[in-house]
C-alpha cells in the first residue's frame, strides 16, 4: 500500500474515532484511534485522545504515555505538556512533570500557564525558590500578553491558582530582585556588584541608603555612590561627539518630519511621572508633543524610517536597552507659551541627554537650585532628572530637541548588565501587582 492509501485510511479511522468519542461511544472510539496509528504512528490528535480516555479511566500511566508520545510529536506544544505533567502528577512523578515542562518552555518560553503550572508543582515538593521563579515568569509574561490583569481576563478556572501566584510574588519580591542578578554574580564577582546590592537593599528599605543632597528626590530607584551633580559632563559619553557631529542631518530630518506632520502625540499622555497637570504658561492650551524613535524600549519602525540619518546615528551607539522601559527617545517639541512645572525623574542610574535642534529666544531647562540651562542649537546637555527640575517656552516659536535617556557614565558596564536585569524584574513584579489599567513603566 502507498504512503497517501496509509495516510488516507489513517484519516478515515481518525474521523470515525472523534464520531465515536462525541456520540459517547469510548470503547469504539478508542479501537479506532488506535488502528489510526497503525498507518499514522505519530498522530497527535490521536494520541492525545488515547491519553484523554485513559486519564477517564484515571488510568494515569497510559494516560502519561499518550500524552508523551504526543509530546515528542509536538515538543512546542504548551498544551500538551501541561496535559502530559498533569497525569505525571496524578500518578506522583513530580520530577517527570517538572521535566517535561521544562522541556516544553525551552520550545515556548511564553507560555505563562505552563509557567504557572511549573510554580504549582515545585511548591508542591516544597521547592519555594522555583516556585517563586515559575510564578514570577507566569504572572509577567501573561501581563505582558495582555491577560490576568483582572478577573475580566482571566479565565474562570485559573482565577485561584493565577491570584495565588500574584500573591506570591508580591512577598516573594526580595528573592526575586537578589535572583536576578545570581547569573551577573557568577560571572563577574560579588565585589562586582557591592554598588548594586546596596542600592537593593535601599530600594528595599532594608538599609539607609538614600541621596545626601536633598534637591535629589528620585521618584523609583536611587543608585549609591554615583556621583550627585545635577548637570553632568555630556562628554563622558563616549558617542558624544558623534550625536554633535551628526547635528546638522539629525535637525533637517527633525525640522521635514515635523513639517509634514500636521499634528503629533502629546508627551504628556505617555511620559513617566508627567501628567497634564504639569503644563502650564501663557497658551491657552499648553503643549508639549514629540515624536518616538523609542517609546518604553519599544522602536517605532516608521519613524526610523522617515529619518534614516538620526536612525543610523542611534543605532550605532550603546543605548539604554530595558525591555518594556527603555530607551526613551524622541523629537521633543515644547510649544509657544508651555511651562513644564516642577517634577522629579524616577532613577540616578540614567540620566537625561538634550541635543537641541531648534531653540528660540526665551527657552530653559531649570534644575531648581542648580540654575537655569538655557539651550544652545547644536550644544549637547545632559542632566540628572532625579533633581526638581522644569522646563519654559516663553517664545513665539515651537523649540525642538532630540530627547533621550542614557545609562548614568559613572556605572561600570558590569553594573549596567545588572541594573538592566534588575529593572526588567522589579517591571515584571509591578505588573503583577498593578490594578487594571494602572500599568506604569516607572512611576
């Protein structure tokens, strides 16, 4: 018999076998299911099916060997995985189960029920560490999807466990933040990251860890021991000179996009710690808009595209790279007659660079107490936002400039690979614990 003739009797029995199984007819069902597999051995449906009848019969063993077979099919599969870890569990083979999850999230490492499960089975041999691990991974992951942020989008059978989950890493949160930087430790040292585990324990409140100058309020996380000036050197930047040098190209391109666009985003809806609350002046309505090459880390391909020069020139240097957070990166337009008042930035390990574009008379940046800033085209300024700082526009014209977030120049690069991992882990955390609808990158 031919290959397709196998193939197509292999499908016949498979129809008549799913027949079967819905008209209630188990035992008919399930011989047929099996003479699909004579001529189609690694059918997964069918084998998926054997191991559902069987697990029926809460014969657990057969169950978990259809369901490996299927696995080994389809080794992407979450699905699959689960049901086969499910029937590991029933007949006590927690290892096996772990295994094969494992196995599973090295395929599909987003698959958050998966994950969720992992949490279930390792607290259930007493494995609190990687339970805390496996919930952690579930709770973010899914958020970041979009889902188990509320009752509303979560499914009814997952409410419990996925509630239980959050719960768990909300007071698991201090295991979670030293675990993320273990793989930064084995690599480089403890002495590496003395700076970093006192700024956790700060963060924490386990330590007096906090600024000694008092103009300096950073509303998220404060970093030990760098240095506390409000204005910084932009130079110790190793790029630089090269945003300087690439000014003429990076202010065409600025002044053609924002000519062809008629209207632009409001920053004020999406910057961190800034609320329409903090516009004021003399316009009847006070702006302050912009254009994203960066938004929470996230790259607007399109904008790139229109500015191929600013593009390039961003790409070729080392940015502040924090999944879902950063880099920040923007043409910052502040309209005729907007004041931004007075507010604080979230974090002294980054660090505000301007480049500006297109500055009329009467334009200021104030870090209060440290003195006014008044812009110069083409003349970089970098600042620490974690100072009270505001913003003027007092002119007749639009002021432009590039906007974007650096990391601090005073971290050594061992300290930015675990600030990177420390901030991506304390998000993940926030996002479990934030209500619906309230998800803030920073503030």
């Amino acid at each position: 018999m031919t290959h397709s003739a196998a193939h197509s009797r292999a499908l016949h029995w498979l129809t008549q076998a799913d027949l079967a199984d819905r008209s209630g007819n188990v035992l008919q069902a399930e011989t047929m299911y099996l003479r699909t597999l004579v001529d189609w051995a690694d059918c997964a449906p069918a084998l998926r099916q054997l191991a559902r009848i069987a697990m029926r019969r809460e014969d657990v063993m057969r169950a978990a060997h259809f369901f490996a077979l299927a696995s080994s099919v389809h080794p992407e599969d979450p699905d699959i995985a689960i049901d086969l870890a499910v029937a590991l569990m029933a007949n006590d083979q927690p290892d096996q189960a772990i295994t094969a999850l494992e196995s599973n999230l090295k395929h599909t490492p987003s698959a958050h029920t998966a994950w969720l499960l992992l949490g279930q089975i390792r607290d259930s041999i007493n494995d609190k560490s990687g339970a805390l691990t496996a919930w952690y991974q579930a709770v973010s992951r899914a958020q970041r999807a979009g889902v188990w942020l509320g009752e509303a989008t979560t499914p009814p059978g997952l409410v419990e466990p996925v509630t239980h989950a959050i719960e768990q890493v909300h007071s698991g949160r201090r295991g979670l933040l030293f675990g993320a930087l273990d793989s930064v430790e084995r690599q480089f040292g403890r002495d590496a990251l003395a700076r970093i585990y006192r700024a956790v324990a700060g963060y924490l409140h386990e330590a007096e860890c906090g600024p000694t100058d008092p103009r300096q309020r950073p509303k998220f996380f404060f970093f030990p021991e760098l240095p506390n000036s409000p204005y910084h050197d932009p130079f110790l930047q190793p790029w630089a000179r090269r945003l300087t040098d690439a000014f003429a190209d990076i202010r065409g391109e600025a002044l053609r996009v924002l000519h062809e666009d008629e209207s632009l985003p409001n920053f004020v809806d999406v910057a961190p710690g800034v609320r329409p609350g903090h516009l004021a002046g003399a316009a009847a309505t006070p702006s302050w808009e912009a254009l994203f090459f960066y938004r929470h880390g996230e790259r607007f391909d399109a904008i790139h595209a229109r500015c191929p020069a600013t593009s390039a020139l961003l790409e070729s240097i080392e940015l502040c790279r924090i999944d879902f957070d950063a880099p920040e990166i923007c043409f910052s337009v502040l309209r005729p007659g907007t004041h931004i008042l007075p507010h604080h930035g979230v974090t002294n390990a980054r660090l505000v660079m301007h480049l500006p574009l297109v500055v009329p008379q009467d334009c200021a940046l104030n870090l209060i107490g440290a003195g006014e800033h008044r812009w110069q085209e083409g003349r970089l300024v970098m600042f620490d936002d974690t100072f009270q700082h505001e913003a003027w526009n007092r002119s007749q014209a639009p002021r432009t400039i590039l906007l974007m977030d650096c990391w601090n120049p005073h971290l050594t690069e061992v300290e930015r690979v675990a600030m990177k991992c420390l901030f991506e882990t304390i998000a993940g955390i926030r996002r479990a614990n934030a209500p619906v609808g309230s998800h803030d990158r920073r503030a």
